[in-house]
C-alpha cells in the first residue's frame, strides 16, 4: 500500500496535564539527577563544564518538563560512549565523522516541544552556537559539524517522532525526528529515453523511480556495463498495474512475476532498504543504513536527455569506482502546486530530480581523486539540465554551491534551491530571526551583499 502525504510539518505536542503532574511529582528526584549530572561535571576540564552546567541549569529554569539525565543529554568527558553513539548513529557521510572534524560540546535530546524552545532560549542567552539534528539527508554533515563556529551544541531531534493522521482534513503531521523507510544490452538506454518523456504523467498512484550505476557485463566477466534498475511503488493491485503499464510505458517489458503485493509500511521498508526479513519495528530505530564516504550533487531535468547525453553519461560513470545515480520523478499533487506557494519551488514543468552520488572506503586517501571525477561529471551534465538557474535539491546540500562567510553572494547557491522564493525567504529571515541565530553553511541570510 502506499501512502500520500498531503502536508508535512514538525509540530510536537506540549505536554498534557497528567504529563505535568507528573512532572511536578518527580522534579525532586529530578533535581537530585541534575545534581549528580553537575558533580560529574565538576571532575573535567572546567571550560567545558561550566558551559554544560549552566545550560543544564537554564533549560530546568525554563522547561515545565522533566527529562533523564543519562539519555537525553551526553558529553564526550561525561559518558564518552553514549556521546559518540548519539553523534554518530544517524550520520550518513563519513568524511565529516573523521576525528580531524570539530565536535559538539554537548549533545542534547529533547523529550517535548517545551525542551526544544528551552534549549534555543538557552542557547542565545549563553551564546552558543546552536545546530539542529532530525535525522534525514545531511550529506554536508551541517547538522552535527560546524565550520564557521569554534564551539558549538547539537539538538537532537529525534526523539520527536510522533505521526498524526486526520483522514478527514486528508493532511498528516509528522514530527521533526520521524523517518521512513536491466541493462544497455536490452536497449537500456532507449528505455531510459522514454522513461523520461512519460515518467511525471504515469497515473498518479505509480511512481517508478530509476536507479543507474556500473554493473559486470556478465556474471563470469570484469567487464563493466551501466545497469539501470527501476523501482516502483503503486496504490493498488497487480492486475491495474499491469493495465496502467502496458498502457503507458510497455516498452519497460514489466509482467506479474516482477510485481510483489504488500502491505504499505513493508513497502515503505522495501523502498528503504531494509531486508525483507526486517520487522517493522527496525523502522524506530532511528539508525542510517546508508554510512559511506561520499560526495553528493543534484539536478533537476526539464526536457529529456537526448540519447547522445545518455551515452556520454555512461562513458562518464564508467570512469569511476562506484558511482551511483538516482532518478526521481516528479509531477503528479507536485506539479499542482504553485511554485510560489511554498519555499520549495520546483513544481510544474520539472520533469525529475536527479542525485549524484560517488562513494569510497579508504576515508582521506582518495577523496581528491573522487571530488574531481564528480566535479568534472557535473560540469558534463551541464547543458542537459535545468538552467537560470541550475538549480538543486535542498535536502541534498551541496557546499560546493556556495558557503555563508566564504566571500559569495547567498544568492549564488539560495536561488538555485530556492529559485524565486530566495529573496522572500530571506526578508522572512531578516523579520524573525534579525540576529541571524539559526544559521550554518548555507542558512537562509538576513541581508544580500
């Protein structure tokens, strides 16, 4: 089954009067917990004590609920442990856990919504550097590594996980901290070429997604070919599947033995990688399965890729070690939507989402050769994808875009995320957030140049 969110939002609920009650209940015993936490402090290094003191005594003065001192809140000389677990289990790219990385003073894990407002009031009176964590794709590590900033917190939010279904409104809220889950001998590349044109107006319960990357020629030989995989997810049966594909894309050559019936949260799981023996509970886990060193970049496509495009891609990807690119298309409630509606402006007329991914195991000893080969891919895919500008997904960073504090103009690397809606964006900022609190790499400024 497959399951369409009309409206995503981070919205925790306050704690309810029962919550509080309990809350008033256990603050002594709470308190003793606080005052232990702060004995231990005391036995290191004081610069880093005194800052984890007062801000644990700044979110009890300004928090109405209690929270466990030993699962919400962990430093590397405390519970050192804890501190690198919590730092690491939903960091997906490698090149920003190396010990060369700064690290957070601390890392807290809010309970409720009240903890969060607490710890960004906490945060600005003691004059941290605040980034916040919920677990999706961070592929620049801006949520747990800062740059720009000598010291720094992290807010964790995933604890914050609850998800509220209204079948009547037809909406969902989804907490901040909640998380999911052929080949070019078979004329793969003429197959590619449709997919294209007919991918964004396929029936709106189908989505078929491309998956492309080197593969052996055959089993028995180190020739290398491109293989491109299609994964799909459709809201219905396999017989209508069947109907709606042979209607409009048959060329995929798709029959009953390649369609598994399932339940939408197995599907959800399928899509996410997990093994087909996993419960669903493997869902809460909150752990990245996907922990590599990599680089990252996105494009969004508006006309086809002509085949000679196609092939001088696969000429490209046939040059690295293990590239991967993944192609989503779009279209469909997307498209219906105006592009200044909402921040996210890639809307009617975007064709598919395109992210570009290059991986390896041995850290910093072969990141330069890797950064070239997909700087110099991207710089090939130029002329075939979107332009004024080349835009991107936001939710894939790219700090090869632009940086704050590097020299560049915001706009640089804002309009390509945000097209149009940018200079909103930053007005919005500049009334809510004037000192510019809420900031990283590539944060939203509150003036241009």
């Amino acid at each position: 089954m497959y399951m369409k969110l009309i409206k995503q939002r981070a919205k925790t609920p306050s704690p309810n009067k029962q919550q509080k009650m309990a809350f008033a209940e256990i603050t002594n015993a709470n308190m003793f917990l606080i005052t232990l936490l702060l004995l231990s402090l005391s036995s290191i290094p004081l610069s880093s004590s005194t800052i984890t003191q007062d801000f644990v005594m700044c979110l009890v003065d300004n928090s109405d609920a209690s929270f466990a001192m030993d699962s919400s809140f962990f430093t590397h000389d405390l519970n050192a442990s804890s501190f690198k677990q919590a730092l690491e289990t939903s960091a997906q790219n490698l090149r920003y856990l190396m010990p060369s990385k700064p690290k957070p003073e601390f890392i807290f894990e809010p309970l409720y919504e009240t903890h969060v407002q607490a710890a960004v009031v906490c945060a600005k009176k003691l004059r941290l550097h605040l980034r916040l964590r919920s677990g999706g794709h961070d592929y620049e590590g801006l949520s747990y590594v800062s740059e720009m900033e000598t010291a720094f917190v992290i807010v964790d939010l995933s604890k914050l996980r609850q998800i509220n279904v209204d079948l009547e409104s037809n909406t969902a809220w989804v907490h901040a901290g909640a998380s999911i889950g052929e080949t070019l001998e078979q004329d793969g590349t003429r197959i590619l070429y449709k997919w294209q044109q007919v991918a964004d107006k396929l029936d709106e319960n189908l989505f078929i997604r491309a998956i492309i990357q080197p593969a052996s020629k055959t089993p028995k030989s180190k020739e290398r070919t491109i293989s491109v995989s299609y994964q799909g997810q459709f809201l219905g049966d396999a017989k209508r599947l069947l109907q709606v594909m042979q209607r409009s894309f048959p060329q995929l050559g798709l029959t009953k033995k390649d369609c598994l019936e399932t339940s939408w949260i197995k599907s959800v799981m399928y899509i996410a990688g997990f093994p087909s023996t996993a419960p669903p509970e493997a869902l809460l886990a909150g752990k990245s399965l996907f922990k590599n060193y990599f680089k990252a970049k996105s494009d969004y496509v508006e006309k086809p890729i002509p085949i000679e495009g196609l092939e001088g891609l696969w000429k490209k990807l046939l040059e690295e070690d293990s590239p991967l690119t993944i192609w989503n298309p779009y279209g469909g409630m997307m498209a219906k939507i105006p592009e200044a509606e909402t921040p996210f402006p890639h809307r009617s007329g975007t064709l598919f989402k395109i992210q570009w991914l290059t991986l390896w195991q041995d850290g910093k000893a072969s990141e330069a050769k890797h950064m070239e080969w997909m700087r110099n891919m991207y710089s090939y895919m130029e002329k075939y994808v979107s332009k004024s500008p080349r835009s991107a997904y936001v939710n894939y960073r790219d700090l090869d875009l632009g940086m704050n504090g590097r020299g560049t103009d915001a706009r640089e690397w804002g309009k390509k995320y945000f097209k149009g809606n940018f200079e909103r964006l930053v007005k919005i900022k500049a009334k809510f957030d004037p000192e510019n609190f809420f900031r990283h790499e590539q944060s939203i400024p509150t003036k241009f140049k």
